[in-house]
C-alpha cells in the first residue's frame, strides 16, 4: 500500500514529509546572493536537511549541534560550510508538520524573499503533504530550562502541546511593549505569524552595512522604521514586529530536530538567546524525552489560540 497523500491535513501520529519538489529564486537578506532554492520529499527519519547543491550535496542538518553564529539571523555551519539565514524557511517547515525534508539550495543563504514565512508556506502548500508510514517521534519537555542574559530571558517548561510567548519592548512609538501568545499548529502560524516581516530601524542601516550585513536589504523585503514612524508601509498588523519576533522563535526552536511538547516563554530574547536554549536543552538528556505517544500532541488539533495584549504584565 503506497503513503497516503495529504493535501492539507495531516495526522500527527505518523511522520510526513511533502508529495512533489518546488522551488523558487531568491536573493539573500544579508550576504545579497541569488539563491536557487528547491523543496524535496525525504524518508522518514531523515529529518529537516539543507544541502548545499554546489557543494555536491553537502548535507547540514537543521540541528543544534551546527549552529554557527546568531547575530541578526541563525547561521548552521558543519565541517566549515556555512548556510545563512535559516529562520522563516524553518519556522514554515516546523510549523506546518513537516518532519522529513531536503532543502536544497546553491548558495549560502536562504532568500529572504518578502522577509515573511509566507512565500514559504506558500512554496509548501503547492508541495502537498504526503504521510509517510513511521511513528511520528516528538521530544517532550521534563523539567524547565531557562536562559537568562543581561535583562533578557528565555525559559522551556513541560507541557502536553508546543505554545509559545514572546514579549518585545524597543524604544519607538510603533513598537514598544508587544506580546504574542499562541498554541503552535499549522493553522495557528498561518493565520497569526507566517505575513509578519523582518524588520530594522533606519538608523542601523549604515552600521549593518558597514559590518557586511544587509547588503540584500530593500523597502520589498523589510519593514523599515524611522525615527517616529515606518519608511514603507502600512503594517500588516499593528503589533507586526511582535509576531514577527514569535516567528523567529519558531524558527530557531526548529533547531532541536523533533516537533517540541513544551512552553516557551521568552522575553526581550533573540536568536543567541533562542539557540542558547537549543543547545542547553540538548545537553541535559535528564530535562526531555522522546515519546510517540499521539495522545500527548491531541492538544494540537484543537481550534489555534491566540493572544496578543498591548502591553506585557
């Protein structure tokens, strides 16, 4: 009997993995590089894997063991090659389902494309789902695990489902205190994150350059604020920047190689804090479990959650 297609749905008791290659063109946010970038369907247990195509194939695991450095984006690095820019591509993959996928693309970094996760999803729902006939494996959280760094915090607790909270605070009249708050599915990140976009202050735009960051930065692929407003509106959502900072967090979660059960609470944090908590997690096999259990993920299918105060408590 062949794995059954899925079109949209999936059954979170067994792995899956997408039904057909897709593929888009793209240039990098921060090296400005034009990137090929392709989707493929991969066996069960594979796990989410970039390959770096002109490099024959050079295979990274989307793992905590090959982050390379976090400074305004998640790089992997394995044996010296380098991939850039990881998190909305992964935030997408991760939330939609996906267990097992090959991404490959030739160059090194994944294209920013609108600075969102929606051309993402949009890649992966022509994709399709296909369920692949293996157990589906999920890492379980057992006791808390925080992270904490100059006023900035970022915690992982048990739980029976994967939930985030994510609370931001900068200095400017269009941001401020922002807080999201969400039970992680599919839906949920569709109809909450995946259109928030990356964002900057106009005043960083030189610095970054001068440090050989942005160079494939534009008004298309990134909010920009002023001094008291935003250089190229309007904002999808008024707290964009808040989900936006949700959906990194995804993205980096990712990294721990198994849909998560646990709460994660993070505040003031970024990718160094986010990956920081990967790797700590990973390394005290006493704090998580790996389960099969379908019953643990049911919260999952339940109807998305979200919450987003105006200011944090």
């Amino acid at each position: 009997m062949a794995d059954n297609v899925l079109p949209y749905l999936s059954n979170p008791m067994f792995q899956s993995t997408i039904h057909r290659p897709v593929e888009t063109l793209g240039v990098g946010l921060h090296t400005g590089v034009h990137t090929h970038l392709r989707l493929l369907p991969a066996p069960p247990d594979t796990g989410i894997v970039f390959r770096r195509v002109d490099l024959d194939d050079f295979p990274i695991e989307a793992h905590g063991h090959n982050v390379a450095r976090v400074s305004y984006a998640t790089s992997l690095m394995k044996q010296g090659v380098l991939l850039s820019t990881t998190e909305h591509l992964l935030a997408a993959t991760y939330s939609y389902g996906i267990d097992n996928i090959f991404i490959d693309l030739d160059n090194i970094e994944i294209p920013i494309l609108d600075g969102s996760a929606e051309p993402f999803l949009q890649l992966l729902d022509q994709a399709g789902l296909r369920r692949l006939r293996r157990k589906r494996r999920y890492l379980k959280v057992l006791k808390p695990v925080e992270v904490v760094e100059d006023g900035r915090r970022i915690a992982i607790y048990p739980a029976n489902e994967f939930r985030v909270r994510c609370y931001v605070d900068f200095p400017h009249p269009l941001v401020g205190q922002q807080q999201v708050e969400l039970l992680v599915n599919r839906e949920s990140f569709r109809q909450v994150l995946s259109r928030a976009r990356t964002f900057c202050f106009e005043s960083d735009i030189e610095p970054l350059r001068s440090m050989g960051l942005i160079r494939g930065g534009s008004l298309d692929n990134a909010i920009v604020l002023t001094k008291d407003g935003v250089m190229n509106g309007p904002l999808r959502y008024p707290d964009e920047f808040g989900r936006h900072k949700a959906l990194d967090l995804i993205g980096d979660l990712a990294l721990v190689g198994l849909p998560l059960l646990g709460r994660v609470e993070a505040r003031k944090a970024g990718h160094s804090l986010h990956t920081q908590l990967v790797s700590r997690l990973l390394s005290d096999p006493s704090a998580w479990e790996i389960t099969t259990n379908e019953h643990a993920s049911a919260s999952s299918r339940r109807t998305p959650e979200f919450a987003s105060p105006a200011s944090a408590d």
